[in-house]
C-alpha cells in the first residue's frame, strides 16, 4: 500500500507541474493563436490529469472531476497540426493555398436619434486618456456608430445595443484570387472594396433576418 501511496503522490505532483507548465506557457503566448508551447504544456496536463485519475480510481475506487482521455502526443501532432502551419513551427505543405473574401452587411434602424448620440458620447468618453477631460461632442448618425464600433471589438457585434433596432443583413463568403488591397480604392470609394470581381466564386451566402421573439410573432400573426 505504502508503494500505491507513494505512486499516487507521485502521479499528483506531475498534474500539479504540468498545470503550472501550462499556465506559464498560455502567460508567455499573450493570447496567440495555435501556440505550440501551449498546445504542448496543454496534452502535458492532459496527460498527467488522466493518469493521476486512473491512479485514484484503481487505489480507492474514487475520481476527480477532470473528465479527460489520453492523448497521443504524436497522433495530435499528426491531426491537429496539419494545415495550420504544424506544431514544430514548419510551413504548410498544402500546396494551394487560398483567400477567403467575407463579405457582411447589416441595416439597422435608428428609434431615437439622440439616444443613439448619447450613448457614443458615453463610449467615446470611457476610452478618453487620462491627460484629457472633456471629449468631442458626436455630431451625426454616422459618426455615432463609427464611435461604437471603435469602442467596441470592431465587429458588428458592437452593435447590439437597444439604441439599434436591427433589420435584415446578408453574409457573402467567396474565394479569390487575391486580398483586398485597400490602397487601390480612394478614401470617398464606398462601393469597390465590396465589389466582387468576375474571378471571385462565390462559396455561399446567407441571409439574416432580426430575432423575433414568440409572443411578439404570435400577436402578429393573430392580427388582422
């Protein structure tokens, strides 16, 4: 018993390795996609957690609550690692690679205009330098949303807020020749970065339309 005893402790001391391994791995990665040190310390803790819970439940019949497999080291290199420029830092062997044109847009309609200003005023302030105290007034529609998405991640998501009423939107995913190259269109050109070109093939396009909720739907419907 004294051997199973010193095994488990064994067993538990490498779980408790591999999750601080792990932990400086995803510090020292900053939030980097696909970072092999982190995928490494990660099968590491994997590995050590499924081990350290086999110990457990042959010793004492008891288990932890890490609900996790073995994983092979080698064969999740093989898997996980093609097409992403592989675990051991080397380039992509597909020999075609491709750009992926998605193109988004949203309507979106405005119940208070000053609402909406409002709350780009509130959001242009909260991003204000310390040094600075008074921030410039938003001036239009336009420039409000341009504030929110600013403020926000950049994405459309920026928007959902109860000063913008949604409406439909549609999503348009192509693959093209080339990237977009923004230094060919002028700053006053609305409609060519979203132009597709005749080479373009378009892979598919799906339509958005505004959530509606239940009982709001059914009162429509009962609507004469």
């Amino acid at each position: 018993m004294t051997d199973q005893h010193a095994e488990l402790d064994a067993a538990l001391e490498r779980v408790i390795e591999a999750a601080r391994g792990h932990l400086a791995a995803v510090k020292a990665a900053e939030g980097r996609i696909d970072d092999d040190d982190v995928w490494q310390a990660y099968v590491t803790l994997n590995n050590a957690s499924y081990e350290y819970d086999e110990l457990l439940l042959d010793a004492f019949g008891e288990v932890t609550p890490w609900d996790v497999e073995s994983i092979d080291p080698d064969e999740a290199d093989e898997r996980f690692g093609a097409g992403l420029g592989g675990l051991d830092g080397a380039e992509p062997s597909d020999p075609h690679p491709h750009v992926v044109s998605v193109r988004q847009r949203r309507d979106y309609r405005v119940p208070s205009v000053a609402a909406l200003v409002r709350a780009a005023e509130a959001a242009r302030r909260s991003g204000l330098p310390e040094d600075e105290e008074e921030a410039e007034p938003v001036e239009s529609v336009g420039e409000a949303v341009l504030e929110l998405l600013q403020a926000g991640d950049g994405s459309l998501g920026a928007l959902d807020i109860p000063e913008l009423e949604p409406l439909d939107g549609v999503v348009m995913v192509s693959e093209v020749d080339t990237a977009l190259d923004l230094e060919s269109f002028g700053e006053e050109d609305a409609a060519g970065p979203f132009q597709p070109s005749s080479e373009d093939r378009l892979v598919g396009r799906l339509d958005e339309h505004p959530f509606v909720p239940l009982e709001i739907d059914e009162e429509i419907e009962r609507t004469p």
